[in-house]
C-alpha cells in the first residue's frame, strides 16, 4: 500500500477533513452545541414509537460577499471515459458526463469576508476507506464487464450517496432549513488509482437518483500534486456557485505538510448554533408526536417553530433546557383492530 502513495502528498483524509471543518467557520457542526441538545432531544421522542433519527453531519453558512463566479468563466463541456475490460474480452465500461469547472481567477480576492447567518447547505461526510482498484483487477468473465464495473461503482459510491441522502432528508425534517442545498462530501483516503474523471462521470450522473441531494464534492489525492475539490451537481444553481468558490477557499487555505492541517491565515472562530424554542415546540420535540392525534381530530397537524443563531464557542450559552421524553407519554393508552385472517394489528391509535 505504500507504494501506492509514494509522491503522493496525503492531504485528503478522514483525520485531516475533520479537522478542516472544525477549524473553518462557514461549517457548523450538528453534533455540537444545541444542535446536540435538539437531536438527542427528537431521538429521546422518537424511540417511544421506535424510530431512530440521523441528520447530516455539518451545517454550511453563506459568506456576506456579493461575487459569484460568471456565466463566462463557467465552462460545460461534454465527455466520455472509458473503463478497459482487464482480461480484454469484452467491450469497455463507458461514462459519459458533462464537465463543469469555475476559472481560478473568479475566486475572490484575499481579504476579510463577514459570515451571514444564511444556511445554504447541509453536509454529510463519507469516506472511501477501501482500495477498490485491486477489486477491478480480479474482474473474471461471467457478467459482462460494463455490468460488473456499474454495480461496483452503485456498491463503493452509490450507496454512500444513498445513506448521505436519507441523513440530509433527516435534516431537513428536524431543522427550520428546508431551503438548504443537500451536499455529499466524498474523501477518498485509499483508492486513488481509480481514475479521477471516471469518478466524476459516475457521480454527475449518480446524483440525479436521489431526491435531498444537489450537490457531490469529491476529494482524492492526485499524482500531480493538484488538490482542488471537484463538484458534481444537478442543475446550474447560483447557490451551489457560491458554495463551489466557498469550499475552495477552504481547501486551498490550510497547510497539509504538519500532523494535522492548520489554516494559513490562523485560528478562526469556532462557531456552535443556539436554539430557542417555546414550551410547547420543545414538548413535541420531547416525544416526537406532532404527528399523532386522536382519531377523526379535524385541526392541522401542528409545527414547531424555532429560533436558530450562530455564534462562538466563547460566547455559547445554550437555549435549550435539558429536558427528557414527556413522561404523560409513557403512560398513553393505546388500541388497534386486530384482522382475525392475517392476525396483524391495523389502525393503531392513541385513545382518551
């Protein structure tokens, strides 16, 4: 394996991103804060009725800065990769895609740029902790070859996509953000033999299947020293233009040559989430039941409204009162219609 990486600068890994978001102050972590408090508090609910709540990894919050990268300097252009069959017996896997790339010099200057309190993104973070190129190596005749390599790639990329889309769903559900672009982050730390625009056809077409994702940045190490992210995206999106310039001004701004990255323009500010919400929003947090209610009640299904601000860590004072699952709860009478054919429980209600 080592050989694998000789010349290669590891900056793209596991260890390495995670310090990268904690130390840049556009991404918020959800697992910090009372954005720790919320989720723990909806799980808590959600588990009298045994369901178990995920969400996204990070939040990401808009620079106050009024450049985004030209319809010019944006090019398109159409290609295709092709996967060689390695016993050569059959036809080569092709990838099509339509490549889209921002100019370095629509990056913004050097300078100080004020952070909004806009979320324009939720993150989920994967990581490709396999090789796979010895996987495609070992590729024996008995489905044909652009078979194998589709439902390779569904195994290794697809189904993280799928696993970060339904996280982003979750989010989505639980926070006042629903206008947020859903953002897969792809690290892959070990196979970086496999090529990197074969990748990046496969996930600007992968990403159309799911429904909560617009965006699909992926980081691998390169021979060539190159470490800019590469995005996949739906649709063009003046959001997700911003986003692109955000994330490569993050990237770029870190020293990857020490144990762990540190930013070239020194310690930021950390920032937490602070949550406010009244009584009766944190109660339906606390059991998760804004969904239920007695049978035939005509009123609308409720909504908890909350107030989400950012500030740093310094300066955090949670808004949330530690609180557990509403105990009334517990104590709920339940009844259900049993079908004597089948002997399964239908129609199950909360009664008086």
């Amino acid at each position: 394996m080592a050989a694998i990486f000789e010349g290669v600068k590891r900056r793209f890994t596991r260890t390495n991103m995670v310090e990268v978001l904690r130390a840049w102050p556009q991404a918020v972590s959800t697992d910090d804060g009372d954005l720790r408090v919320l989720h723990d508090m909806a799980n808590s609910g959600a588990q009298l009725w045994g369901e178990r709540l995920s969400w996204p990894d990070y939040l990401w919050l808009d620079l106050d800065f009024d450049g985004a990268p030209s319809d010019a300097a944006q090019t398109a252009t159409a290609e295709t990769y092709n996967l060689i069959d390695p016993t050569g017996s059959g036809p080569a896997k092709t990838f099509s895609s339509v490549k889209q790339s921002i100019a370095p010099s629509e990056l913004p200057p050097s300078g100080q740029y004020q952070i909004s309190g806009r979320v324009i993104g939720m993150i989920e973070m994967k990581v490709i902790d396999t090789d796979f190129a010895p996987k495609l190596a070992k590729y024996k005749p008995g489905i044909p070859w652009n078979k194998f390599v589709g439902l390779k790639f569904d195994q290794w990329f697809g189904k993280r996509l799928e696993a970060a889309d339904h996280q982003i769903a979750a989010g989505k559900r639980l926070l006042p953000f629903s206008d947020a672009r859903g953002i897969a982050l792809i690290v892959n730390e070990r196979s970086v033999r496999l090529p990197e625009e074969i990748v990046m056809a496969y996930l600007s077409n992968a990403i159309h299947r799911f429904q909560n994702l617009d965006c699909v940045v992926y980081l691998a190490d390169r021979i060539d020293g190159r470490y800019a992210p590469r995005l996949a995206v739906k649709r063009k999106d003046p959001v997700l233009s911003r986003f692109a310039m955000q994330v490569t001004m993050m990237v770029s701004s870190f020293d990857y040559s020490g144990p762990l990255p540190t930013n070239r323009s020194g310690q930021q500010p950390e920032l937490l989430a602070r949550i406010e919400m009244d009584a009766r929003s944190r109660q339906m947090y606390r059991s998760w039941a804004s969904g239920w209610r007695q049978e035939n009640d005509p009123r609308p299904v409720p909504s908890p409204s909350m107030k989400v601000t950012f500030v740093r860590r310094e300066e955090f004072i949670s808004g949330l009162p530690k609180t557990e699952p509403d105990q009334s709860l517990l104590d709920c009478k339940f009844a259900w219609d049993l079908d004597p054919a089948t002997m399964t429980i239908k129609n199950l209600r909360i009664v008086e």
